[in-house]
C-alpha cells in the first residue's frame, strides 16, 4: 500500500448541508428566476423554520437574493439565486465529481485490501 496523501477537498460548508444544497439545486435548475418562499417550503418539503434558517445562511453568503413585499395585504417572499450562487454551487459540484471520480478509480481497479 502506498503512503500517497489525497489532495484536501475544498469542500463549502454553506452548501454541504442538505437544505441549503437542495435550495440551490433547485433554483439552479428551475424554468423560474424567481421561486416564492412557500414554493421552495413545499417542493422541498421543509418546514417554515427551518426553510427560513436555511435561505438567511444563504443570503448571508451571497448565494441567494431575498425580496420581501406585500401583494394584496398578504406578505411574499421571493428568492433568486445570485452569480456568486451559481457560481459557488458549480465549484461545489465540481469539487464532489472529482471525489466521486476518485472513488469510482479506486472501485473500478478492485477495491483496497
């Protein structure tokens, strides 16, 4: 067995958590600029709570735009995903293929023993 050291992943904690990565997924991938909060609460099944927590780390990072306004007396919320969003979660992405690749090296030559 070689004693070889494995590049250190550079991986974003803001967008390795499951809710936050599922928002970013899901606006990246959406038809929509723009998706309201109780679209993402109900498409990803999160809770209001939690779905709230998740899109203020987000905003705070930069990777996700936030707009609050009144329709009709009733309050809306919606969220856009930033350059600096589709940006982050391409590197993200880039960074979890080259370890899945790395594994699948490892897979395909038959495993360690």
């Amino acid at each position: 067995m070689t004693d070889k050291k494995m590049p250190r992943p550079e991986i974003d904690k803001i967008i390795h958590e499951r809710s936050r990565l599922l928002v970013l997924s899901y606006l990246a991938a959406g038809d929509a600029a723009v998706v309201s909060f109780t679209e993402l609460k109900d498409k990803l099944e999160l809770t209001a709570g939690n779905l709230s927590v998740q899109l203020r780390n987000l905003e705070d990072a930069g990777y996700i735009k936030i707009n609050k306004r009144i329709a009709g007396r009733k309050p809306v919320t919606d969220i856009a995903l930033t350059a600096s969003g589709m940006k982050a979660l391409t590197g993200y992405l880039d960074e979890m293929e080259t370890l899945i690749n790395r594994v699948r090296n490892v897979s395909d030559k038959g495993g360690r023993d």
